[in-house]
C-alpha cells in the first residue's frame, strides 16, 4: 500500500503537477528518505532482472567454450596420432650360396688277386699239445701263450716249430667273406662325366650396342672454280649405335645447311644475265641457297686416354635444295650507278654424294660427350644441273647424348 502510495507521489513530483501537500520540514525528509529508499529498491529490481539473463549468458557461453576447448583437445590428441610417423630399421640379410660344380663317385670294380691259402687252424694243435711232456696240465698262461701264433711258431707234425712269414700272418687273421657290390656295367662311363651346375653356353654378344643421340652447330666452308665464302651455317641431329662393339658404329644425320658464294666475278655454270646498261660492268654477286641433307655411313672410334676418343667416319647421302637467291650488282663507274638483279634457285633433290669426317669427344659423364666434328662433302651425281656447288665442309661442336 505504502509503496504505491510513493510511487504514485513520485510520479506525480517527477511530472511537475505543482500539487504539493502542505508538509512541515520535518514532514518533507521523511518523505525524502522514504522516496530515497523507494529509489533504490526500484534501482535493485532492475538489476536483479538484466543479472539473471546474464548470468545464464555466461553460464552458456562458459558451456560451450568449454566443449569447444575438450572437441579441439581431442582432435590435437587424434591429429597427433594419425601424424606419428613409424621409422622401421633397414634389416640386411646375408645369405651366401656356395656351388659345387663336381661329384666325385666311387666305383667298385671285380678284381681279384690270388693270396696265400689260410694256414692249418692252430686251435686243434695247440690243444693236442696243451700239456708238457710229463702229462702235466698247462697254466691258463701257458695256454695263452701257446694260442699267441706270434709269441711262438706254428708247431708242426713232427713237433718242432715252423716260423711264420708275412703271409702266413696275415693268413691266420680271421676275415668276413661277403660278396662284392654288384653295377650295372653298361652305365659305368656316366659316373665319369663331367656335368657342370650351369650349363656352359657360349656368351652372346649384343648386335646393337652403346646408343648416342647427337646434336652439333657450326660454319660451313663452300666453294667452286676457286671461289670460296664461310658466313654459311649448318645444324645437325643424328643418331649413332654401335655394332658389335664400342669402336665401331653406324651412324645417322639430318642436317640443314646454308651454303653461300661470293665473288667479284662471274661463277662459272651459273646463269648469267646480263647487263641492263652497256656501260655497268659486274661489281659483285652473292650466292645463297639452303639445303636438307640425310646422310648415313660407318665410324670407327680410337681411345686415345681415358676419357678422349678420336674417331673417323665415311658416309653417303643425298641434298634437297629447299630454294637460295642469287644477286648480282652491275656498277656504272662514269655515273656512280648500280643495277642489281636478282635470280631465284630452284628447289628439288641435289644428286648423290658422299661425305668423310673426324672428330674429337670427351666423356663429360656417363651419358653425356662433348664432340667437336669436322666433315668434308662431295658431290657423285647431278641431280639439278644449275645453282650446284660441288664440295662443301661444315664444322660442328655439340653434344652426344648415351640412351643405350
């Protein structure tokens, strides 16, 4: 009842309704320690409402964080285990085999010798004579001794005693008569054969041995009636394998070559135009022309130490003319004037030709040389009649690659 009255009255003061009672002083701080205590108990209500939510916040919170914490806890335990790596100890074996390659058999074979026949058993007669000559009785040591035929001679019929030879010693030992192994005659001679554990077969040498792939770039050298340029450039692949053996070889190569000619005179069998002006006389030509080669042919390495070889080769092939240019420049000395034309190469297959070389390679490693080759080119046939050059050489250095 109190409480609303106050909180009716509070109402009304904070509103500003000018409704005062007529209070004394002593009146008014009653009633403001009663409005105090009401304001706290109003203060206490709302806290203890916003407290029980968040006291069951941070229970929740706490709960959860701290399955979260036992989840990660278990799954730190499981990745731990799963990442163990086991590291087993390498176990050598030694086992060791031991061949033996021959069988040693004995052989009983039926010889016979003729001996001494067996002497008289000296049982009786040592029995017969058991007593001396008064009929007296023999010690059991007397006995012994007269049954030793070593200690005494044999005693024969007329009472003396025979020596014992050899044989007739060896005769008086008993001996167990049994009968000789019997083998089948007619196998015999297998038992002297000799069977080896492996079979000796002769050892098989490879047709195709050691295998390089080859690639080389350098300069050519051409020339014709004299005349001779080395700005050309030729590239090779190819392949090599060895027959037989490591020195010899048969060997393969593609190449591409740019052969060029340059002089201040006419080439002889080439075409020749001629002038536009009377008066313009041949200053220069230059000609190019770039071919394709296949060749193939027999090389043949020299060791010279142990990791350097020198080697030789002999080889044919033929060209095909891919197409060149070939100018030439007229100059008219009175006016300082120049004329160039110009003639395109036909393309076509070159003709036959054959081909000689030596070269030098050192073994880098094991699958890789480093070769420097030198060839020289010379034509057998005419293919195209026009635009040939007979003879050219190319120097290359490049690499031989083993993958055989």
């Amino acid at each position: 009842m109190s409480d609303n009255l106050h909180r009716k009255l509070f109402e009304k003061l904070q509103h500003g309704q000018d409704e005062m009672p007529d209070y004394s002083p002593d009146e008014w701080l009653q009633l403001d320690k009663r409005l105090d205590l009401y304001e706290k108990r109003r203060n206490r209500r709302v806290l203890l409402l916003w407290s029980i939510p968040l006291l069951m916040l941070l229970g929740i919170n706490g709960l959860l964080g701290w399955k979260l914490w036992n989840h990660t806890h278990n799954q730190n335990g499981e990745l731990a285990t799963v990442n163990r790596t086991v590291v087993y100890d390498t176990i050598y074996n030694k086992v060791v085999i031991h061949q033996y390659d021959t069988v040693y058999h004995t052989i009983f074979r039926n010889n016979f010798r003729n001996g001494p026949g067996l002497a008289p058993a000296y049982d009786e007669q040592i029995a017969g004579n058991s007593g001396d000559e008064n009929g007296a009785a023999s010690s059991p040591s007397s006995i012994a001794e007269a049954n030793n035929p070593l200690s005494k001679g044999i005693q024969n019929e007329t009472g003396g005693q025979e020596g014992l030879s050899q044989n007739r010693i060896l005769a008086l030992i008993p001996y167990l008569a049994t009968s000789l192994l019997k083998y089948p005659e007619k196998h015999w001679y297998d038992l002297f054969r000799e069977i080896s554990v492996r079979p000796a077969t002769p050892r098989r040498v490879a047709f195709l041995r050691q295998g390089h792939f080859t690639f080389g770039a350098g300069p050519v050298i051409s020339w014709k009636d004299g005349l001779s340029s080395s700005n050309g450039i030729s590239i090779a692949i190819g392949n090599e394998v060895g027959l037989g053996s490591d020195r010899l070889s048969w060997w393969q190569e593609l190449s591409w070559s740019e052969l060029k000619l340059k002089a201040e005179r006419a080439i002889d069998g080439f075409p020749h135009p001629p002038s536009p002006d009377p008066n313009a006389k041949l200053d220069k030509n230059i000609f190019s022309r770039r071919d394709l080669g296949l060749h193939t042919g027999l090389g043949y390495a020299f060791p010279v130490k142990k990791k350097f070889e020198v080697g030789l080769r002999l080889g044919i092939g033929s060209n095909y003319r891919l197409g060149g240019r070939y100018l030439l420049d007229y100059e008219d000395h009175d006016t300082d004037t120049h004329y160039e034309i110009t003639e395109n190469v036909s393309s076509g297959w070159d003709g036959l030709n054959a081909s000689a070389g030596l070269g030098f390679s050192w073994q880098a490693s094991r699958n890789w040389q480093l070769q420097l080759q030198s060839n020289y080119y010379h034509y057998l046939s005419a293919g195209l009649e026009d635009w040939r050059i007979p003879n050219w050489a190319t120097l290359r250095l490049g690499v031989n690659y083993r993958w055989r």
